[in-house]
C-alpha cells in the first residue's frame, strides 16, 4: 500500500518517494540492544505526551517550509508531467512500469504509480537530461486538439471558436531511471539512522494483528534492500496481509512495519477498495506521522525522526499548516490506542 526510502521519493504527484526505510550505519543495529536515552517524552503522560509529540512534528514541518528547501523541491516536481496526468494516465504509466519490474500485488502497482516521474523527450532536455540510449517509452493518451465554430449562445447571429478533444494518440514518455544528466532535484527528506527499544517490533505485530492482519516477511520484487529503493513494504486491504522485504535490517523492517501500521491504525486499509489517488496524501501524512509518533516514544531521539518525517509529511501536504494538522489529530489518535495496547508507560 505504500512505501517510503531514503531519497525522498514520496509517492504521487507532491513528491517522490521510492522506500520506506533510510540507511543505517556499517556498525549494523539491532532490536536486540536497547538505545540507553530513555523517550524524550518519559516525563509526560497521556494527552500530554501526544500533545508533545505532535507539537514537536509540526514545528519541523513549519521550519521545513520555511527554509526553502521543500518549495524548491516541488517546484522541480511540477515540471514532472505525472502531477497533473489524469489517473488513467498514471496508472498506465504505472502498469508499463509494473510489468518491467515484476510488480503483481496491487498494492504495490498503485504505490509505484504514485514514485514515477516520467517526462517527454523534450521536457527532460529542458530539465539537463538525456534518454539513454536503447530505452523503451512508456505511452500515455495524449488529446488530439483541434479548433471548431460553433453559435456563440451568448451572441445571437455571432460565431465563435472553441477547442475541443477530437480522440486520443499514444504519447511516447520516459522515467527518471531512463535518462542521465543534471541531477534531478531531491526531497528535503535525509537519510534515518538509529535504533529502537526491543520489543518495538512485535508491539506493532499484535497491534496489526488485533485489526485482522498478518504480518509476514519476504523478499518483494522490486526491492532493492541495499540502495534502499523500490517497494520495501506494503499492506494489502484484500488479503489482510502486511508485508515486509526480508532481507531489511531488523531496524529497518521495525520502520517499515511502523509506517504500514500507521496506515491500518488510521483506518486507510478498511473496506476492499481504499480510494488511495484521491486521499493519499492525507493517508501518507497520517501513517507518517503515526510512525514518528511510535519511534519517539520508543528512543529514537528528535534529529534521527526530524531528519525524515517532516520531509516526508510537508511533501504530501505541500506544507498546508491545515492538512498537517488534521494528519496529526488522527495519527495522535491512533498512536494512543497502540500506547494503550502495547502498555507503554
């Protein structure tokens, strides 16, 4: 259902967003070392202690916005044709792209939809960048526009020209991955490292599992467990199954399982169809947040979840104080209840 990396390659139109989890150090970490600093928010209960929290994302996301580097960064993404193609068209686009990278779970074809940025040949000269040589274009339907005289119903007697669609060609475009050049302009988002307490993990499994869904562990195609990209987790609403790939670290599957949960505590898995194009930059923010909620609370001190989740957020948001704020009220919500289940003090 959806994915989150280090690049900051958020999914959909406002941003790109390839994985879920960033780096860690070679030292390699373990849920089975518990951090020594205690939750930063140890000495708050309750409401308080989301309050904190909440308090705490909000301001990074704000100082995020206005530093500049996000609205540099959707700016480059606007040039990206995907944000204003019509959902037909990204899901094209994505099923091409699927079909290249053996993606077969929907989940993961409609999280992929979300990580393109496919341009025309032309636009990605503009941009600094060159199709390589030998790569196959993905099609898109393009409008074939022409010019028409009709009446004018305002003038009587009086003519007008108007443009209309007159059918569809196949438009040739390439993804990010096919060209080379300038680089392409990044997220603000940088890469997590950092460790949780033990137990973290199998916390967030029962707490799936109390909602009707089973966790399991395996290699998912696309995955690239050592650059980081591709699709690193998913939930599936149809079959109740949230998935991690296998080969992540233990730290890092503990991100990614907190992110997917997010999405299943906020409710974004109920039903069998969830209407993720329309919704799911709110959903995004609210998983997000859902998962800084639980790392903060279980060690990971401000400058590891900071460095992440503000980018991550502000980008599905575009860095509307509204949208973030009602992402925070229900992520701050469901934070509660696994709080509540986990029984964490």
């Amino acid at each position: 259902m959806t994915t989150v990396d280090i690049t900051g390659a958020i999914h959909g139109a406002d941003g790109k967003f390839a994985g879920h989890i960033a780096g860690e150090p070679d030292d390699g970490l373990s849920l089975e070392h518990p951090v020594v600093a205690a939750s930063p928010y140890a000495d708050l209960k309750g409401k308080d202690r989301v309050e904190a929290m909440k308090a705490d994302l909000e301001k990074a996301v704000g100082d995020l916005v206005e530093s500049g580097q996000l609205g540099a960064y959707l700016d480059a993404r606007r040039a990206n044709g995907m944000s204003r193609w019509s959902t037909n068209n990204q899901m094209l686009a994505a099923l091409q792209v699927a079909q290249r990278e053996g993606l077969t779970e929907p989940d993961q074809i409609f999280t992929r939809m979300g990580t393109i940025d496919a341009r025309g040949f032309r636009q990605w000269e503009k941009a600094g960048r060159e199709v390589t040589k030998g790569q196959k274009a993905l099609y898109i339907l393009g409008p074939n526009k022409k010019w028409i005289t009709e009446e004018d119903p305002h003038r009587p007697g009086k003519t007008r020209k108007k443009q209309i669609t007159a059918g569809f060609s196949a438009v040739a475009v390439f993804e990010a991955s096919q060209t080379e050049g300038e680089p392409i302009a990044q997220h603000p988002a940088k890469p997590f490292t950092g460790e949780v307490e033990s137990g973290t993990s199998k916390a967030l499994q029962d707490f799936v599992a109390s909602r009707g869904f089973s966790y399991h562990e395996e290699e998912i195609a696309g995955c690239d467990p050592v650059n980081l990209t591709g699709t690193l987790a998913y939930v599936s609403p149809t079959s109740k199954k949230l998935v991690v790939d296998s080969r992540l670290s233990d730290t890092q599957k503990a991100q990614a399982l907190a992110h997917e949960a997010g999405h299943i505590a906020c409710g974004h898995c109920d039903g069998d169809a969830p209407d993720y194009a329309s919704h799911r930059g709110q959903m995004e923010s609210e998983a997000e947040s859902f998962s800084y909620m639980v790392l903060r609370e279980r060690g990971i001190d401000a400058a590891q979840p900071n460095s992440f989740s503000p980018g991550y957020v502000a980008g599905w948001s575009k860095g509307d104080p509204k949208a973030v704020t009602q992402a925070l009220d229900k992520a701050g919500k469901a934070f509660n209840a696994l709080r509540d289940e986990a029984g964490w003090e």
